[in-house]
C-alpha cells in the first residue's frame, strides 16, 4: 500500500536534456599540494574543478631529501634527467615539484598560504581571512609524514640553545646540501642529535663535517643500513641522458627493475631476507671497522626492512669520526644547557636536533566529521583503517591519497601515488557521468581489507620485534601497537594492479534523483521521477556535437589486435590483460 502511493506521487519521467557524458559541474578540494595533490591538480582538471589548499600554507614549502633513488622518486609522466645526487638533496626535489605544478597547470588551482582549520573552512595565513567552501568532493592529499612528532622528553622546551624538528628543517642552514647561506651557524657548536631513523642518517654526516663540530648521536634502537648505488659517472650520464631519452629510460627501468625484485626480502625467512641480513650484516660490520664496539650498538637482530631501509651514504662513517659519539642510553630529562642521562651523566649542548620523524597513525589536524556526527579522529582513535588506503566508510565522497597503509618496503612509492589519483579520478568521473551525488564504502570491505593486511603482515618482516614508524604507535593497546598501518599489503606493483580497476560493488551510492525525492517531499511537492538511468541523457553525446565524429576509427583509438594469435599481443607479455 505504502509502496503504491509512493510510485503515485513520483513526478512523470522526462528526458535529461544533457549528453551522455554528463559533464555537470563539480567541485572537489584537495588538501595538500605535495606529491599526491600536484598530481591531483594535474589530473582532476579534466572531469571536474579542483581547489587545492597545500596544509603547511605554501606549495612544497618543504620536501624531503631522497631515501630512494632521486630517479625513482619522481613521475612517471615527468623524468628529469638532471638530478645532482642519486639521493636529491630536499631543495632539489621541491624545485622539481614546483616546475611539474607550472608545467602542466596545477598551480592554477593551488592556494598558497592557506590552512584547513575545519571541514572546508580555511584560513588565508596572510590575510587572516577566514573562507566557507563548499565541495562535491573532499581528498585528502596530506601524506603519512606531515605531522611532526617530537621526543616525548620532561624539559624539552626548557632548552635554551637552538632546537629544530628533521621535518621543519631550517633550509638556510649548513647541513643542507643545497645552501651556502645560514641562519644558525653550526660551525664550533656541540650538537645532539635524537633519533637513529632515515632522517638522522641524512643529516648526521652533513653535521659531521662542519668545522669545529662536536655531535652526541642518541639512537636507543639499532637500525639497518643497506648499500648504495654509486654516483661517480652521474656528470657523464647526465649528458649522455639529456641527448638521449632513450638512454635515460634504459637507466629508470634498470632502477625501477631492482626496486621491484627485491619484494621477496619482505617475506620474513624468505631465502633473499636471510641472504640480505647476511649481507647487510657484514658490509656494516666493515664500514663500522674503525670502530667495532659499535657494530654490536648499530647491527639489529630483528629483519632488514622492519624499520625503514635507507642507504645512508657516510652515515656509518661519521660515526666513526673522532667529533662523534653515539649512545644507546635514555635521556632522562632535557635542561636549559643539556642533556641528563639515566646514568646521571650531563651532555652539555649548543642545539639539539631531534630528528623523531613524524605521527603517521593520525588523523588530520583539523576536524573530518562523517555520518552521525563521527569524527575521523575519534574513528581513528586506536587504529587507523582504511579500505585500501584510499575511502573509510562512515565518509562518504572523502578520499584519501597517501593514507594507512600506502607507504612501501620496495618498489616505486610514485607510482603507488599516481595509481591512487587515477582510481580517485575513476571515482570522480563515475559520480559526474552516472548523477550519483554520493559514494561511500561498504563497513564490511574495509574490515575485509583489515583482515587481509593482519594476514598478510603476520608473515612479513613488517611484524618483526622493532620500532617502526610503519607500525601504530597510538595504539592503546600491545596488539594495536603492533598494528602495521604505514605500508601497502603487498608489492608496489601489486598496488598498482589493485587501483587499476576499481570494484564499483564495495561502494554504496546515493543517487541525485534521491537528493530530489527528499527536497521535494520536504515541499510536499511529491518525489522525484524515481528513474535511476536520466544519465543515459538526450540521446546524444558530446563527440557527436563538439567534437570528431568519426573518432573511433582514428589510429590512436583503434585497439588493433595481433594477426593470427590477439592474446599474444606484445604488451600483454609485459602486463597481463586485465580489464
């Protein structure tokens, strides 16, 4: 009965007088404008119209120096042949982003020296102004190391010498690779340094070779050191790349090539992990060979990879310096000239350098609230989850790219950067094309896809006994502690494959057609038409009024088979046939 006086009061159907592509106007804000919302910008400019508001109020106001090799660590679409070190120095790798923003018009859309304080109002940090927005759609862009966390140490802010965070790094500073001018002079100073993870291992060498330097190193956790591609002949291939695309592409596969068939070392016990900690073991052991009462300090017993790999070039040498000295005793308190030692010791300091890395299992520092008022915060309160890293049910048309669980153990983290964007950009379209005001994902997949990462890091070298950054330090818990949340389960080319097509039927949808029925029957108008394919439009389509009419015979549309076997098609021996 219900049902019948429902179907009478729907509106008769009528045509939507629109194309079949249904380029209606959208609009969606991306928050974060480094790696991941540059590409965004790129990207989301063809379906819809972006704003993107960077969350330290500058495009790549800051970025960091390369772990990886500066050849990987770039997009697909952008090689830059040009790079100074293997491992690019921060400045360099920030004038690369901003050249790809101007070069392909994503600055258009960026808003420098704006902070999301809530939701979508923002904050114009020269102004003081303060701007309500409104969007279809909200990505956030902010990445897993945004947030700086510093050393939980009684006294810390008592200390009156100078004291600076690796994440907000004074880039006119010595250490740089990539300045001459200073605004703290190291030279002649006593310097601690807090921390014994990839940042540290960047900067300690730098620090080292300052004249007149003296450095207390505090690192209570030993840490891996893999080896490093050598850059002798950098100069000469330089030249050799810039006349030749085709040399330089030879040079990326080789790079992307070995990133991506070292995975098997992830998988703890796996013959290349045992291989590799033998390995790493011994060329440690020889580098440390001035000092060897360190290796015992410095070589870990868990599996390489449970911490953060970094080649760390000179780091291990410096420690063997004379102006170097490395401890594994707790601080136990930070005073106005210094450090207290558990022991009682005082180390007295000129700075102190903490390089503590960053909160990786939080929230954004500004309030996400979904359905029934829940905040992103109290949600993540414990543990971060996700559905592959990218949608949390509960928010609906909120994305996330470089979420839990993007970051990578081996393999091209770009790509997983560039995947990600493109399956949003999907996302976006699909809600454009087919008049869904909304998409949110099913509670039961991302629970599947918590499942399936327990699983599937039980048998990895992510679970191993360590401290990582990859695991969830707020968690309440032992077990959520122990929670790997930084890494992608799997291969970075796994996750490409994953983002390549997305699976529509772990969404669900609200349909603008519903949005209607509600606004009408709120005005006692009677409901919408209550026909969920008006997508289908007016019969036409925008290539048929605008653009080539005969587009589909065009050589760059054609899809032409292999004569005799089409399975056997080239580029499928590469990439298997997918969708």
């Amino acid at each position: 009965m219900g049902d019948a006086a429902s179907h009478e009061a729907k509106k008769p159907f009528t045509i939507k007088e629109e194309t079949i592509e249904n380029l209606r106007p959208m609009k969606v804000i991306c928050i974060g404008a480094g790696f991941s919302g540059i590409f965004a910008a790129i990207r989301y400019a063809l379906p819809v119209k972006p704003g993107f508001f960077p969350p330290h109020g500058a495009l790549s106001d800051r970025a960091p120096s390369a772990e990886t090799v500066a050849h990987s660590y770039q997009y697909s679409f952008a090689p830059n042949p040009y790079w100074s070190d293997l491992y690019a120095p921060g400045a360099e790798i920030q004038k690369y982003l901003k050249g790809v923003a101007e070069k392909y018009g994503a600055t258009r859309f960026i808003k420098t020296k704006h902070e999301v304080t809530k939701h979508v109002t923002v904050k114009n940090l020269a102004t003081g102004e303060t701007i309500e927005d409104k969007a279809n759609v909200v990505i956030a862009a902010r990445g897993l190391l945004n947030e700086i966390s510093w050393p939980d140490i009684e006294g810390l802010r008592s200390f009156k010498g100078k004291i600076m965070h690796s994440g907000d790094w004074d880039e006119s500073n010595p250490a740089d690779r990539t300045t001459t001018s200073r605004s703290h002079d190291f030279r002649n100073q006593r310097i601690g340094v807090i921390g014994n993870g990839s940042s540290a291992i960047q900067i300690i060498p730098k620090l080292q070779k300052i004249e007149g330097t003296h450095l207390t190193c505090f690192g209570r956790s030993p840490t891996w050191i893999s080896g490093a591609f050598g850059d002798v002949a950098m100069a000469k291939l330089q030249d050799e790349w810039s006349s030749s695309p085709g040399a330089y592409l030879a040079f990326r596969k080789v790079v992307e090539d070995e990133g991506a068939s070292v995975h098997e070392a992830t998988l703890l016990g796996s013959p290349m992990q045992k291989a590799g900690q033998e390995y790493f073991a011994a060329a440690m052991k020889t580098r440390l060979s001035r000092r060897p009462d360190l290796s015992a300090s410095m070589i870990p017993k868990f599996a390489p990879g449970c911490r953060r790999l970094t080649p760390g070039p000179g780091y291990l040498e410096a420690l063997c310096e004379p102006n170097v000295e490395f401890l594994r005793e707790k601080i136990a308190a930070v005073g106005p000239s210094g450090l207290g030692l558990g022991s009682g010791r005082e180390v007295r300091l000129d700075a102190l350098v903490c390089a503590t890395g960053f909160k990786t299992s939080s929230p954004p520092p500004f309030p996400v609230v979904g359905r029934n008022s829940l905040s992103l915060s109290a949600r993540w309160e414990s543990r971060p989850d996700s559905y592959l890293s990218v949608a949390v049910d509960g928010f609906p048309n909120y994305f996330i790219m470089f979420g839990p669980n993007s970051a990578i153990g081996s393999g091209s983290l770009t790509m997983i950067l560039e995947s990600q964007g493109e399956y949003v950009v999907k996302c976006l379209r699909k809600l454009q094309k087919e008049d869904y005001s909304s998409m949110e994902v099913l509670p039961a997949r991302v629970k599947d896809f918590q499942e399936y990462c327990g699983a599937y890091f039980s048998r990895t070298v992510y679970a191993d006994e360590c401290e990582s950054w990859y695991k969830n330090k707020s968690g309440r818990t032992e077990e959520e502690r122990k929670w790997v949340s930084g890494v992608w389960p799997g291969s970075s080319l796994q996750a490409v494959e994953a983002f390549r097509s997305p699976r529509w039927e772990d969404y669900r949808y609200e349909s603008l057609e519903e949005e209607e029925e509600e606004e009408e029957a709120k005005k006692k108008n009677g409901g919408g038409t209550g026909n969920r394919m008006r997508w289908l439009g007016d019969g036409w389509t925008t290539a048929q009024k605008e653009g080539d009419k005969s587009f589909y015979i065009n050589p760059e549309f054609v899809d032409m088979p292999v004569e005799g076997k089409p399975e056997e098609r080239e580029e499928y021996k590469k990439r298997p046939w997918s969708y």
